[in-house]
C-alpha cells in the first residue's frame, strides 16, 4: 500500500475555535463550506453541494472548482479580513496524492471515473490555485488533505479517541494515527504521531489475495483503470451495482434468469447503479414489489417470475454481504496495527454514502469485527462515528 505521510501530527482536543472555509473534491459532489468550531466539540457547517459534470471529470475540473468556489463566496457575502488579499481555505482532496507539505502534494492517479488530462504528477494546490487567479477568485489554499483524514480529524474533533477515519461511499478509502517511530518514510522528528493515508483501495493490485470473482475481472478489464483500485472495485458505491450487473447478466446468458431474456437498459455498462441494491437488499414484500419495479420499470426487464426476484435479491445479497466483510476485515487489520490503543476505548470515524445508506451496513461491520477484534473489544471499547460530511 502507499502508506502516504501527511504532514497532520497534532490530534484535534475539541476545544479549538474560528471560522474557517474548506473545499471537499469528491468522487460525486464538490462541496464549498464555511466551519465554525465552537471551542465545546461541537461546530456549525454551512455549506453548498455543486454535482461533479461529466465535462469536470473529463477536462476541466480546476476551472469547474474556480466557479463554483466564486458562487459560495458571492452568495454567502464572504470577504477577506480586513488587511488580507486572500481567504485562506483547507482542501480536501479525495485522490491519491503524494504529499510533499501541509500545503503541497502531486497528484498520484486518477480514480473514481476521472479522467482530466495534464493533472498526474503535478502539485493538485498549484492547479487549483492557478485556477482561482484566472477566475479572481480571492482564496488562497493553506492545507491540503485526503478525504479520509478529514473524516479523522471531524470525528476526532467531536470524539478524542479517533484512531481511524474511513470512506465507504463512491469510493473508499482510510487514514490513521501511526507511531512516527514506525514510519519508515518519514524522515524527520520521531516523536509523536502522525497520520497516514493508507490509499487502500490499492491493495491488491497483482491479484493474489482477494477474492476475485469473473464478474470481478471483466469489470476490471472495461475499467478506465484498469489493474488499479481493484479493492476498492470490490467495495465501493460506484463499482458494486456493475459487479451486480455482471453476474446478472452471466445468468441471463445460461438462461438461468428472466428466460435468457435481458433489456437495451441492462446491456449497457454502468446501468445498475448500486442505490439499486440497497432497495433491492431491503425489499421484504411477499411477493418483492420492489425488486419487481426496479427491474421492469427502471431496467426496462420483460416480466419477472418471484423465483426471477429472488435470484436478483439473493445475487445482491451475496456481493453486498462481501462488501462489508471485506471493509470490516480492511478496518480491524488497521486497528490491530496499534494493539497498544486497543485497551481503551477507540473510536473509528467514518463517512460515504455506503456506511450511510446500504441496508445494515454498520451493524454487519460490527459483526465481522467481532470475528477479528473479539467480542468484548468490539461490545464494550469500539464505537463507530458517523462523520456526516466529515470530509470536509
């Protein structure tokens, strides 16, 4: 894994205070926020939400990020102190970059569909800040971090004990509080802590310890990225209703599902989208009313048998279910990093859309931690944090 240094190595107490802006770069939404810490644990977002265009992903995310952060200010009258030129702003930047500051880190990869071109490599704070002086846009950026860390930071704000912070949403990812001592890649002070930006959703890129499925394989093949984040296509929002799609369709082929039949809808990639899933997996009609309307309404599927339904349920079912034992075994390896942390209590924050919104999420990641972490850590010291928009 890339086990990246991010320069963060004060854990927040709760009683910091200000008003500051912040930028959350997902794989979905852009989100602009001004944050106030109250100084008790507590703070105050307000915040606008700009949905990501296709144009964005594929060429002009910078300028797309300049307007939308001139929008935030223009309606929310916001100014520079008086005697400054410039607002500054934290950025939480939700790819893989190779930090080199606090303020400062050069752009891995693209993932989550994201294809901009003349970004790899470069420093993501000067692209971005580029971007503000062509618009005039009166920001100056002073930190950058991964959308995990900030997850971390937000839950360890409101709960000191936060060991972890973890996307499971479009993508997925984690960061956590590592003895300096044991960063091999750091080279300065060794004393202290400091967090570490796992980009797990690299593990396993050579493909020789999960486990991979056909239907995993030809979705990695198509991918735009193809051989990378192939944990994260395992586990994450964007890739699990294709996975779905796969296996659905590998049934058709047999004639094992909907009497061979498919629809123009379920033929094309991408088409199965993971929210419906979660209404499928929640589905507990007699008859599976809503498993019947996703598929003839919304994919556009000849007549279903309830035998027909109940093999889209149980599909959905079985790669939903390896989702979360995969993000809860990731979750306990990364605890158990830090068996001296274990005694006491331990807090994991986490945010996404998956955590938040697919059917028993948490209480299935509790459960499979049972299984590593044993029962009386998991019932009595471990608390899941929802870190709703903690990204930022």
């Amino acid at each position: 894994l890339p086990m990246i240094p991010t320069f963060v190595n004060r854990r927040p107490t709760g009683r910091e205070t200000g008003s500051f802006l912040a930028l959350d770069l997902g794989g979905t939404n852009l989100r602009v926020c001004q944050v106030t810490l109250n100084g008790d644990t507590t703070y105050e977002l307000v915040q606008q939400k700009f949905t990501i265009t296709l144009e964005a992903k594929a060429s002009r995310l910078w300028d797309f990020v300049a307007e939308c952060v001139g929008v935030f200010l223009e309606e929310h009258d916001l100014k520079p102190d008086p005697g400054r030129r410039t607002i500054p702003c934290g950025f939480t930047f939700s790819f893989p970059i190779f930090q080199t500051g606090i303020a400062s880190g050069n752009l891995s990869m693209w993932n989550k569909g994201f294809t901009v071109p003349n970004s790899v490599g470069r420093d993501v704070v000067n692209l971005t800040q580029s971007a503000f002086q062509r618009h005039h846009v009166p920001v100056e950026v002073v930190a950058v971090v991964n959308d995990t860390v900030g997850t971390l930071m937000t839950s360890g704000y409101s709960y000191p004990d936060t060991q972890m912070g973890i996307i499971f949403g479009t993508g997925t990812n984690a960061a956590y509080w590592e003895d300096l001592k044991n960063v091999g890649k750091w080279e300065g002070d060794k004393g202290g802590e400091m967090v570490i930006n796992l980009e797990w959703g690299a593990f396993d890129n050579v493909t020789t310890v999960l486990p991979f499925t056909m239907h995993d394989n030809k979705l990695n093949r198509k991918s735009s990225n193809h051989g990378l984040q192939v944990y994260e296509k395992m586990i994450s929002g964007l890739f699990l209703g294709e996975v779905v799609r796969n296996a659905l369709l590998y049934l058709v082929d047999q004639r094992l599902l909907f009497g061979g039949r498919s629809s123009e809808i379920l033929n094309k990639s991408y088409t199965f989208d993971t929210a419906y899933m979660s209404e499928i997996v929640a589905d507990s009609s007699p008859d599976l009313k809503v498993v019947q309307t996703v598929l003839e309404s919304t994919l556009d599927l000849p007549p279903t048998t309830l035998i027909d339904r109940k093999a889209v349920q149980n599909v959905c079912n079985m790669i939903g279910t390896r989702g979360v034992r995969l993000s809860a075994a990731a979750m306990a390896a990364v605890l158990l990093s830090r068996p001296e942390l274990l005694t006491s209590s331990v807090s994991v924050g986490i945010d996404g859309s998956m955590y938040q919104f697919y059917p028993n999420f948490e209480r299935d990641l509790y459960d499979v931690s049972r299984v590593f972490l044993g029962a009386d850590f998991v019932d009595n010291r471990l608390k899941l944090r929802l870190a709703k928009d903690g990204s930022g």
